[in-house]
C-alpha cells in the first residue's frame, strides 16, 4: 500500500511507475473495495494520508479539501454552520460490505449521489474544481471556486465518476447548501409498481417541490425505518424547507394523491432516517454477496423490467429518482444478459453491477458494455490522461 503524504510525493510514485509501465490500483478509504471490474495491479495508490480541509468558508458556501479527507470530517464542519452536501452521497459500506472510510475524493471519484439527485443534481454538478496527478506523474488543476469560472471545467466533470482512471485526486472543491429547516415525507400506501410511477408522476408535476421520490414494494417495505411504515407497498414522497412552507405544501400534496389509496404523513426525524436508509441501500446490506445492481432507466420503463424479470427469476427491487434508479438483489444468479438485453428492448440506460461474489465479477463487466463510439472516445481521452495506462487498468472495460 502506497499512502503519500502530500502532492508532490504522490507525482514522484506515479512517475516512477508510469516509467515501468507498471499498473496502480488507486483507492481512497477502501469503502468501496470490490467495486468494478478486477483490476490487476503491483501495488495500491492510496489517497488516505492526503488528508485535511485545505479552505472553507461558510459565507461562500464553497469548501476545499485534499482528497483523503473522511467524509464524516467534512460533513461535521459543514454542520457546524448549517450546511450539507445538497446532493447526498451514499455510504457504500452495508452495501459492499466494506468497513472501510469514505473520503471526500472517493465520492466524487464515483459521482455518488443519493435521493436528491433529480433535482439537486449529481456529485459532478456541484463539483468546482479539483487537482489531480495524470498517469504522467504530472500535477494538474482544473477548475476554480466559482462556476463562473468555466476554465478547466470539461476536465472537472471528467474526473468525477471517473472511478480512478484517468488520474489521482489530490484535492477537491465544491459548492455546498444550507440543511433545510425541516423536512416531511407523504406515504401513499397499497401501490403496485405501475400504479406507484403513475402517483409519482401526479406529485412531481406539482408545485410543491418535492425532493425525494421513491416506490419500496411491499418486500421492501418492512426493511425501513424499523418496519413502522403502514402496512402495503409504500410510495414516498419527501418534503424540505421551511416549517410552515412545508405544512403547506404538505396538505396540498396529500389532498392531491389521495386517490391512489391511504396516505400518510411521517415527521422529520422519521423522514431523515427513512431517505438516508434508501441512500445507502439499507434494504440490501444483508451481508451477503447476493448479486446487487444498479440500474439507471426512463422512469416509465423502469417498472416494466422489473415486472418481465420477476416472471424469469427470484429477484427483489425498489425504486428511487421518481422511479429512474432501481435497487435490485437478485436471489442467486445475476442474470446479466437477460438484465441488459431487458433494458437495450425498453428504450436503454445503464446496469451496473455493485456487488456480487468474486468469481462472477470475473466474468461479467461491472459496467454498461459501451457503445463503439463512446467506447473509442473514452480510450482517446484516457490515452491523453494516462498515456502509460497504469491507472486502474481494466476496472471499468
């Protein structure tokens, strides 16, 4: 395990690899070990010891911190002025059953964002600025505090979700919101799947800015918040803002879906326990290594997959992003090829494959197989990065 210190040594190792031709497994904390394809590599580049919040100023919403640095560090000291990372990214830990530490570098690595992602936008959007050391051996910055500031920017969004393989982050920068006052979430109880995207649908075409979307079956349902949802499939819908903001909105709301069956209100420190349990997949952090796939699809279509492969195999699923994500275990076999072809027939998105046990993750790409011309612009751009290919070779092809 290589763990360096500061920018400059982490350039001098990767020189002195990239001279060898010798590939580097780059990591943050390791709460994410396992993720990917396999990578075959001499030695782990670790950004753990590159550690601590370089600039932050509450005022400006704005905070910069080296890479290594520990999620729950940045969380607590935006916490101490009201603010959060408005994007809510997601501990990997239950559900990759890692006990390692999630770092601020690594979120953005993965573009790691949770419930608020269709309408705060993903990691990336709020990422300003970052500085990163290419498969040369070579410090680069790009990007600045502002997002006026467009200089760089291409290669900001580059990086994240990158996964490590176009360069090791050293620093990052980002936009950060104030933590809304209050929060409430609307449960509508009794949905079928369809029946569910169609009450989703009716509430975001409201006014009432609703924040968070999410359909768990009845298999799931018990799973939350200690099993204390009603009983039934729950369909919820999450509100934020201001106290008396939210009553109001929060009657609308309900007096709006209150023809798809019983609905229900949850106060917010159940809604805080119930969205951040659907972030992190609680549902799904069992402790095995039961195949577990994300899956990225138009919300209208999303439904109708699950419901053609729970006539071929023993699977479990919830939905997130207003129906567009989907959780999905299944109960032995990945069944990777009729998941894809499922969703190349309903119109297309993404599977990626997050967890499964080691000998499956040998023979299935862990990621959506990549159109032709994606494919050669992606190498192009990696050949530009890291021209020796040291970084986390084969880890997303």
């Amino acid at each position: 395990m290589l763990t360096p210190s500061t920018e400059t040594e982490a350039a001098d190792l990767i020189r002195d690899y990239a001279s060898r031709a010798t590939p580097l497994q780059i990591r943050g904390g390791g709460s994410r070990a396992g993720f990917g394809n396999p990578v075959a590599a001499e030695a782990v580049l670790s950004s753990a010891a590159l550690s601590g919040i370089v600039e932050y100023n509450p005022a400006e919403m704005v905070i910069t911190a080296r890479a290594g640095t520990p999620v729950a560090e940045i969380e607590a000291a935006l916490a101490e002025n009201g603010q959060a990372m408005a994007f809510e990214p997601m501990d990997h830990r239950g559900a990759m059953g890692t006990s390692g530490t999630p770092t601020i570098g690594g979120l953005f690595a993965v573009n790691s964002s949770g419930p608020r992602r269709f309408t705060a936008g993903a990691a990336r959007d709020h990422l300003l600025g970052v500085r990163f050391v290419n498969g040369a051996g070579e410090a680069v910055k790009a990007g600045g505090k502002v997002m006026k500031n467009v200089t760089g920017l291409d290669l900001v969004k580059l990086l994240a979700g990158s996964h490590g393989t176009l360069g090791f982050l050293t620093e990052v920068t980002f936009k950060v919101l104030p933590v809304p006052k209050t929060a409430a979430t609307i449960v509508i109880s009794g949905l079928d799947d369809e029946q569910a995207m169609k009450a989703l649908a009716a509430a975001l075409s409201l006014s009432v800015e609703v924040s968070g979307a999410a359909h768990l079956p009845e298999s799931v349902r018990g799973r939350v918040v200690g099993g204390k949802l009603p009983e039934g499939a729950a369909t919820v819908m999450r509100l934020e803002g201001l106290e008396a903001s939210v009553t109001v909105r929060a009657e609308k709301l309900m007096a709006a879906v209150a023809g798809f069956g019983p609905v229900s209100r949850l106060d917010a420190g159940e809604t805080k326990a119930l969205w951040a349990e659907i972030r992190d997949v609680m549902p799904y952090s069992d402790g095995t290594a039961r195949p577990l796939w994300r899956l990225s699809m138009a919300p209208s279509q999303a439904w109708k997959l699950v419901a053609g492969l729970r006539l071929r195999a023993g699977i479990d699923a919830y939905y997130d992003w207003q129906g567009g994500l989907v959780w999905m275990r299944m109960e032995a076999d990945p069944e990777a090829e009729v998941l894809r072809h499922g969703i190349r027939t309903l119109g297309g998105g993404h599977a990626t494959l997050l967890r499964a046990a080691p000998q499956i993750r040998s023979e299935i790409p862990a990621f959506e197989p990549q159109a032709p011309a994606v494919a050669l612009l992606s190498a192009r751009v990696r050949a530009k990065l890291d021209p020796h290919g040291i970084f986390n070779p084969g880890l997303m092809t």
